[in-house]
C-alpha cells in the first residue's frame, strides 16, 4: 500500500551529567577536582533519497531516538558522545511541526540531509568550577534536555509533467510506452492503486520526470475515488497533460473534461492554474468520429491544437513527447507548493 502522509515522533538524546570528582593518588599532593563533562546528546537528521518514493519504511515504527550522551568520570575523563541517527526519506517529503504546523523543511534535492532535532550539551565537570576561593568544588551541571518533536511527514512527488484523468484514460500505458517505468496495467477501473514515476529521455541527456496519477472521478474533491488523496503529487509539477479516452461510449469528451476540471478547480486554484493539455488516447480503438470531431472543438475553445495518441500502436507518441519537452523549456520549475482552494 502508498503510503504518502503520516505522522513520527523523534527524540534527540538528553546531554550527559557532568562528573564530581577529585584527583586522590598517593605522593601527590593539591589533586584538586577532575570531574569530566558529561557527552552531547546525539540528534535526529532527516536526509531524501532517490531510493525512496513512499513513506512506508514508516508505517510500524513511528517513534525513533538518539541516543543519550555518557556521564563525565574523574580524571577529566569526558563522557562519550551519543550516537545521531539518520531517517530517509523520499525526495519531495514536505516536513512540518505537527502541534503547530510550522514548515520546518522540504526534502527536494538527492542527498540533502537536515538536523530536526538537537541532541543536548554534556554538563560540565567540577573541574570547571575551581578557583581561588573554591578549591574543592562540588559542584556540577547536568547535562540539558535533547530536543523532542512530533513531525507531520507529507510526500508531494517531484515531477515535470502530471497526469490526469478518469480511471481507465490510459494514463498507466502511457507512462509504460514513453519510459522505463511498468505500472500495472488492466482493463478495470482504479488499476493504478498508487503514483508512478517515470523518466522520459528526449535525447541522449535530455529528459523529463511523467507522474501518473491515479484516476479521478466525480466527488473526488469530497473524498470520492482514489485520486483526490493523490493530486497532491501533482501539486509540483510544472504541466499537466489531461487525457480523454476517446472510446469512452459512456462519458462524451465535453463532459468528461468538464468533470476533471471542476475537481482540480475545487482541490486547488494552484494546481488549476497549471499550463494543462487536453490529449485525445486510444485513437486505435476509436469508434465513433463524431466524438473527435467534439474533442476538436474542446480544444479551439481552449486555443490548443487538437493532440491525438495511441499508446498501444505509439501513434502521435515521439511528436507528444518532443511538444512536451519544448513547452518544459518555456515554463519555470520546479513549481512551488499549491496551496488548497
């Protein structure tokens, strides 16, 4: 199962307590104090990783700690320092405070790794407490409190191009036909049970990230479907490509364009907003021209010029690929985070 947004605990470790202790060895006089400082805590480190692409290392364990920092002992003998511990997460991971909801962080680069919460400072040993008027100090700090944290994990995928649609719109074979990836593809609705990624090569090093996102339906914006809990990895996207599936007896394309739209409308006026082309699928098994003669018309309403495909016989498939490539060039990314309508 996709596991996408979630909430974990994490606890730096509490800094080690300084030592009291003096110097006592036979034949030396004045020892005089030598309690160590106490270890630092160790601290929790958020790092992204391409590796990664949902948050389920995450579904059982949900609380996770450093560990604390060893005491200071006599002869100045500091305690060892706790060991930090390093949390992998997947590249896109928006990181909030979950109590107050502030945005501490997001995972956008490979690699980049973020301290969330600090381990403690060791206490200092009587050591540091000597003086002239004070030889024989018996005092000492105690190590301070680890930070400690409830965080709110969301994953929003970081893609070029977005894809949307009602179940069944080919989006899956799309993705299939023009990358690497293999979702899983059958003739029934909702087969696509979670996002895929895909990367498209245009040239020998040039190339774009395709999401294919799972199928919306009407009242998806109230809760209906799967795909409402998924538009938000289309949130970073810098296009969408919005497919018809021109054998579609039951929905005529007006009406199933108009569908999508009201429910990207009413998730977010961002993601709305978002350069978004109407691509005509499954040109092979079209039946009925007056249906393309209806997608033509949706698009002069749109000013775009009408884009027909067939994933499976790869009909319009190189010319969509290089179209999108050139509209990339044009758009500035990576695009920011959508806030909800």
């Amino acid at each position: 199962m996709f596991l996408d947004h979630l909430h974990i605990h994490v606890e730096a470790g509490n800094g080690g307590a300084g030592a009291v202790s003096f110097r006592r060895e036979k034949y030396i006089e004045m020892g005089g104090p030598d309690g160590g400082d106490g270890g630092d805590g160790g601290s929790v480190y958020l790092k992204s990783t391409r590796s990664l692409n949902t948050l389920n290392p995450y579904r059982h364990q949900r609380s996770f700690s450093a560990e604390r920092g060893m005491n200071g002992e006599g002869a100045l003998r500091k305690g060892r320092n706790g060991k930090s511990i390093t949390l992998e997460v997947p590249l896109g991971t928006v990181v909030r405070d979950a109590d107050s909801g502030e945005l501490l962080t997001e995972m956008l680069e490979d690699g980049h790794k973020v301290c969330i919460v600090r381990g403690g400072k060791g206490g200092l040993g009587n050591n540091h407490f000597k003086s002239s008027t004070n030889r024989t100090p018996r005092k000492s700090q105690p190590g301070e409190d680890g930070e400690v944290r409830d965080l709110d994990l969301e994953l929003k995928l970081i893609a070029d191009v977005g894809l949307v649609g009602f179940p069944n719109a080919g989006k899956s074979t799309l993705v299939s036909r023009t990358s690497a990836a293999r979702p899983k593809i059958a003739d029934y609705p909702f087969t696509t049970l979670e996002p895929q990624l895909g990367v498209v090569a245009v040239t020998d090093i040039d190339s774009f990230v395709i999401a294919d996102i799972p199928g919306l339906i009407e009242g998806a914006s109230q809760g209906a479907g799967l795909g409402i809990q998924f538009l938000r990895h289309v949130e970073r996207t810098r296009m969408l490509l919005h497919l018809v599936d021109l054998s579609d007896m039951v929905h005529e394309p007006e009406i199933a364009v108009g569908v999508i739209e009201k429910e990207l409308e009413e998730f977010s006026k961002t993601l709305f907003s978002k350069p978004r082309w109407l691509i005509a699928t499954k040109l092979d098994s079209l039946q009925d021209e007056g249906r393309r003669v209806k997608f033509i018309q949706l698009c002069r309403d749109r000013n775009q010029e009408p884009i027909f495909i067939s994933a499976v016989t790869g009909e319009g498939l190189k010319q969509l690929v290089f179209r999108i490539y050139d509209e990339l060039s044009t758009i500035d990314g990576p695009a920011g985070e959508a806030q909800g309508a």
